[in-house]
C-alpha cells in the first residue's frame, strides 16, 4: 500500500486573521490558531492556508506541497496573486502587472 503525499484537505477554515490553519481530524475545538508565519500552496488547484513554524514544520516533513513562502502583507487580500517565482503573495496596482503576474502563476492567494 502507498501513502498519498499529499496532505488531507479538511474543512474550511476562516483565515481572514492569518492565523495557523492546523485542525488535527477536523475538530474546531483542536484548532491551533496562533499567528501564522507561513503561507502554503497545497496543490495546483490554488487551495491555500496558513501555518504556525511547528505546524510548518509537520507539513514539510510529512507532505508535499507546491510552494510556501513566509507570511507576507499581501497574503489573503482579496485579488492577490500567488508569484510563484518570487515565493510570494503580491497585489499588483496596475492591470498590465496583473496580467503578468496571472500569467506567471495563475494562481490566487485567497
């Protein structure tokens, strides 16, 4: 039997207050909710959350993942774009750079 290497993607999770997503089995009561430091990328559907530097940790050693980079200010604003070059979230102030960036990654961050 193979293990799947991708990590389980539970229920959704309010991160409007960039806190660490981390919910062992999908119990709210069992939530971390600590400041994030971390922004992950789980898979090339754009599906993203946050994470604390233990549950950082678990996740790298555990599953794989398509990008991550430190908590940023652009991340989880509304429109911003995940720069995959850079390892970044960024809210582009013009509508060439957001075809740009859209080009690059194609990839929201919200």
């Amino acid at each position: 039997m193979t293990m799947d290497p991708f990590a389980p993607l539970g229920r959704f999770v309010d991160d409007q207050q960039r806190l660490c997503n981390y919910s062992p089995g999908d119990t709210p009561s069992a939530d971390c909710g600590t400041e994030a430091t971390w922004h992950v990328m789980w898979n090339v559907a754009a599906e993203v959350s946050f994470a604390c530097d233990p549950h950082m940790d678990r996740a790298r050693s555990r599953f794989v993942f398509v990008d991550s980079h430190p908590v940023g200010p652009d991340c989880g604003m509304p429109g911003a774009l995940w720069d995959l070059e850079h390892q970044r979230c960024v809210y582009p102030d013009e509508a060439a750079e957001r075809g740009q960036y859209r080009a690059e990654s194609d990839a929201l961050c919200t």
